[in-house]
C-alpha cells in the first residue's frame, strides 16, 4: 500500500532561524518575525534623494493614470513603500528594472534606512493636532507580510523588511485556502485604514501558486488649521473639462491662504492642525491636458515655492473619491519592470534563493473625503508574489530510511528504513 505526506517542505529552519531560533513547526496565522529590532534613529542624509525619487515615480504614475478620463486618487507613498519591500528581494535585472520604474536612484544599503527614516517621521507627525472627525489627528503608515506556511524565505530577506519597515509575517496557508488568506489580508487593511479601504484584494487574485503578499497600508485623518463655516457653503458652479457646468456644494474660506501663481497655474495651500502637513490644489490657467503632460519634480518644486509670494481666500467644492481596487501591472509594464512579472525571468532570489518567484499584480485602492472639517484619506498596495511552480512536494512512495534525532546536538536516538509498509 503506498503512502504519501501531504507537502512536506524541508526549509522552514530558515524561518524560524529568521525568527530567533529554532522551534515547533509554525502553524497558520502565527507570525514570524525576525529577532532584529527596527532602527529607530537612521540617518537622514539620503531622505532628499529618496523623495526626489518618490516625486518623480508618483507624478510618472499620474501621468498615466490620468489617461483614462474621471476622478483620480491614489497614494504613490503606499506604492512606492510596498514595491521598495519587494525590491529588497530583487536582484540583477529585475532589480535594476524595478529601480529604474520606480525611480530608485539609492543603492539597496542606502534606501531601505532613508524609507525607515522618512516612515517614522511621518508617523511622528500630528501630535496634539485634531482630527476632521473630532478625535485626534492620525497619520498611519503600516506594512505587513503575509507568507505561504512552511515556505522558505531568506533570514535576510525577512531582517531588511524587520529593520527598515517594522513588518512582520503572518503565516497563512494559501495553497490549501487562497479564499481564507485573502480574507484574513484585506480584513488586516480594513483595520489599518479604520474601514475605508475594503476587499483590496479581489476574489481570485490570491490563488494555490500564492507565496507572499507584501501589504502598505496608509491611513490620514486631519482637520484644517483654519476650518471653514459651513454656513457659508452653498452651491456653486464647477466646470468641466468639456466646457459643461455642474452645480455642487462649494465650500468659502474667507481667511486668506498660502497662495502662488505662475503663467500656466494658481496655486494655494491649506495648512492642516499642527502645520506639518498641508493640501496644496493647483488649478491650471490653461490646457489642463498639456499641464498635466508637463508636470514633472522641476515644475512641482517651482509650485511650491511660490507659495506664499500672496494670500487668497478661496471657494472650493466638497468631495469625496472612492475608489475600487485597480491593478497597477500596465502601469507598471510601461514604466519598464515588466521583467519583474515574467515566469522564468524575474529574479526575486534575495526573498527565497531561488529564481521561482515573480510578481503576479500590484493591487491598489484609494479613498478620500474633503470638506468643511479637513480631509480623510486612505489606501493600500498589495504585491503579490506568486511561484512559478506547484508547491514543493515529497512523494515518499519508494523505501525509505528514517531517524529520530535530538535537535540541540544531532544525536540520531532511533534509526530505521522502510522498504515494504504494507507489513
């Protein structure tokens, strides 16, 4: 009579080695993390050239998906922090693709400490202020990991994403319950974004070739420093692209603002409690489609600074933007790490030592609520690692020999074999 384990995978020492030593095999839903501590104090001296990046990378990302007509929000951070995760187990041209896309011009050592830096910084952020919703300001930039149990991932994989993003990993069982896993994940983002950002991850999108889910989450709740009255809302006309008016509630602030001007824009920004964080709306004079082509890190950084050179008082429309999840692989195709998707090409070998894993998708939603009060906004980015081959599995249906062995000293206590279990 034959006899077979049910996947039996012979590499979770490195995992648990990852997390402070050997022990029990983990079960799903349990978490490893490494025994590293997060460098809470690294230096700051490469943080400008990570934003420059960042900028770069988000307003490429607008460009193009700005092409499809409509409403557009989403957070670049999210995209940028969740894909630098990635990046930390990329290696030769995958890497270098992946750093081009996303306009990484650090090297691995330096830009993994300047993301840490720049994380908690902005954790840091709002203390004392106030919320829009009465409570206190929140500023939340959150990472976890979610990992196929019994999976092998590299000690040092796991102790970057430990000491330069906080992230754990949560051990789920993808290949027995896609379903389950992608369930436990976007109740994990639910949470983090206080229920804005739901179902990120679709029905489908986690399937049995699913070995890790590298989950950002970001989630900002903030009041005005100068709130407006609502008794002063009232509707107003707000044209279209095309020329056509619609009528919506417009909002008055009769307190002057931080205003600019320049010969394509009016700019003018609204401090949020606390003056650490601020909304900066640019209303283009002219073409808005060649405006928008035009936008680059050189022409934001001239927005910016003139700011100030006047003051407005401004009428601006409440809105909110709710947005479903949308997949980022063509955008991401397009920037040029298309490698980075490919069966056999891409190299992920600093996650699992092996060249078996790609990226699957790269899913994102976004939310946002402006009015009289401040702004709530939140979204979430999932990279989804999938193996380009069925789940490691030993058939052992030929004779075999086996021992028991005392782990702290491999002394072999029984030794045996099986040639013929059917006695």
């Amino acid at each position: 009579m034959k006899k077979c384990l049910p996947w039996v995978a012979f590499s979770l020492t490195a995992i648990l080695c990852a997390c402070g030593g050997a022990g029990p095999a983990l079960a799903p839903g349990e978490e490893v993390r490494s025994d590293k501590q997060r460098i809470t104090q690294p230096p700051d001296s490469d943080v400008p050239a990570l934003v420059a990046g960042n900028t770069q990378f988000a307003l490429d990302a607008y460009r193009l998906l700005a092409a499809e007509p409509g409403n557009l929000f989403f957070s670049p951070h999210s995209i940028s922090v969740a894909l630098a995760m990635t990046y930390a187990g990329a290696r030769s041209d995958t890497e270098s693709a992946m750093a081009g896309a996303l306009r990484f011009s650090l090297s691995q050592a330096k830009l993994h400490p300047a993301f840490d830096w720049l994380d908690l910084a902005l954790n840091s952020r709002g203390q004392g202020a106030a919320g829009k919703d009465g409570k206190a300001f929140r500023l939340h930039v959150v990472n976890r990991l979610f990992g196929q149990t019994g999976y092998h991932f590299l000690p040092d994989f796991l102790d970057t994403l430990a000491l330069y993003y906080g992230a754990g990993m949560q051990l789920l069982d993808f290949f027995r319950d896609p379903e389950g896993g992608r369930k436990i994940i976007n109740e994990w983002v639910e949470k983090q974004t206080e229920d804005r950002i739901r179902d990120l991850i679709p029905a489908g999108a986690i399937d049995t070739l699913t070995r890790l889910v590298l989950v950002n989450a970001i989630y900002f709740n903030a009041a005005w420093k100068e709130v407006f009255d609502d008794k002063l809302t009232q509707n107003g006309a707000f044209t279209r692209l095309d020329g056509t008016q619609v009528q919506v509630p417009m909002m008055a602030q009769p307190k002057s603002m931080p205003a600019g001007a320049g010969v394509d824009f009016t700019a003018v920004e609204l401090p949020y409690d606390g003056d650490e964080l601020s909304m900066v709306v640019i209303v283009p004079t002219g073409d808005f489609a060649a405006f928008e082509e035009a936008l680059d890190g050189a022409k934001l950084a001239s927005i910016f600074a003139s700011l100030g050179s006047d003051y407005a008082t401004l009428s601006m429309p409440r809105f909110t933007i709710d947005g479903a999840t949308i997949s980022l692989k063509k955008l991401l195709f397009d920037l040029g790490m298309g490698v980075a998707f490919e069966v056999g090409q891409a190299d992920f070998s600093g996650m699992d030592g092996t060249r078996e894993l790609y990226i699957g998708d790269v899913l994102h939603q976004a939310f946002v609520a402006v009015d009289e009060y401040g702004t709530e906004a939140a979204a979430a980015t999932a990279v989804i690692m999938e193996g380009s081959g069925l789940p490691h599995h030993v058939d052992i249906n030929r004779p075999f020999i086996f021992l028991i062995r005392d782990l702290q000293t491999d002394a072999v206590l029984f030794i045996g074999r099986v040639v013929d279990p059917s006695f």
